[in-house]
C-alpha cells in the first residue's frame, strides 16, 4: 500500500469513529405548581404582583447544580432547566398562590400594576440540591400592602426529599418546597389584609 491510501484509510476511519462518539442528549426538566389540598375562603377581588426574584448566581444558569460537598458542586451538562430559575420561580409561586388564596389575581412581574395591588418580593437565598435527592430552599420575602400599609416579611427555610431517583424526583421536590414558601406569603398576606 502506498502512503496515499494508508492515509486515506486512517482518515476515513477516524472520522467513522467520531460519528460513533455522539454527546448524549440534554433532557429538560421544568418546575410546577403544586395541587393545594386545602385553600382558604375565597376572598373579594385582589391583586397581587410578584416583583421581578433574585437566584443565587450559583444556580442561575440551564444546567442543574447538585452540590457534592461544603465547597464542591456539579453542573450537570445533560438535565437542563427548560426556562430560566428566575422566570420559572415566580410562575410557580404565583400560581400556587391563586390557589391558596382563591380570588386573588396574582401576576408576575413585568406588569403594570394599579396602586391597589399587594407587592410580593422575594430573595432565594438558597436553591441547592444533593446527590441523595434533598432539595433545600431558602427565601426571604416580603409583601407590600397598597397605599401605606405595613410591610410584612419573613424568612422560609423548607428542606424536602425526592421521592425517587432522577431529576424529575428533584425538580417535584423543589415544586413541594415552593409550595410551602407560597403558603407562607399567603399567611403573610392575608395578615396584611387585615392591617
């Protein structure tokens, strides 16, 4: 055989192997609302808008980030959130509101809002996973009254476990966490109601 073609082979060869080493496919995973067993009474029209929620930058980013140790995370490549933490957080947590406070227009942020709605602002302070599946969470928020109400605020530290392996048990265990937060700003609202 002469160079030419033992070059032409190698080649040919080579390229048929990098055809074989295809990446593995991203999967995609989203946050959702979780069903409320028990709302409150529903109550007259009101309005509630969800300022725009801050995402430690640790996890403000596609891939899912589970943290290994005190100081070592993993960014997981392949399981991506389908829409950013910062979108996906204050949907869920408006719509898990609407449910706990029936009545209540809730909305979230960029909307104009008329001077009588309830301002909800909140700070995710943490949002970090483990490799065994427990999802933590800790927000402070506050609600606003209309006109020149008194602010109320609080601080929600929920931890929960995925009910199985994978990141679908993960991204379930954090809808359950939100869930608690939400139930939380709706005491929190209902208290300013009442101011």
């Amino acid at each position: 055989m002469n160079r030419s073609t033992l070059l032409s082979f190698t080649m040919i060869a080579l390229g048929l192997l990098a055809g074989c080493a295809t990446s593995p496919a991203s999967k995609f995973y989203t946050l959702s609302p979780v069903q409320i067993a028990e709302p409150s009474k529903a109550v007259d029209r009101v309005v509630i808008a969800f300022d725009p929620v801050s995402v430690p930058e640790l996890v403000d980013r596609p891939q899912i980030v589970s943290r290994l140790g005190a100081n070592r995370v993993s960014i997981d490549e392949f399981a991506r959130w389908a829409e950013p933490l910062k979108s996906q957080i204050p949907r869920v947590l408006a719509a898990d509101l609407a449910q706990l406070i029936p009545g209540a227009i809730v909305s979230t942020y960029p909307q104009r809002t008329d001077e009588s709605a309830y301002r909800v602002s909140v700070d995710v302070q943490n949002f970090d996973s483990s490799m065994d599946g427990t999802a933590m969470l800790v927000a402070i928020w506050s609600v606003r009254p209309p006109k020149q109400g008194e602010k109320v605020s609080g601080r929600s530290v929920v931890s929960g476990t995925a009910t199985g392996p994978g990141y679908d048990a993960l991204a379930n265990a954090y809808s359950r966490a939100l869930a608690s937060v939400a139930s939380d700003i709706a005491t929190a609202t209902h208290s300013a109601m009442r101011q």
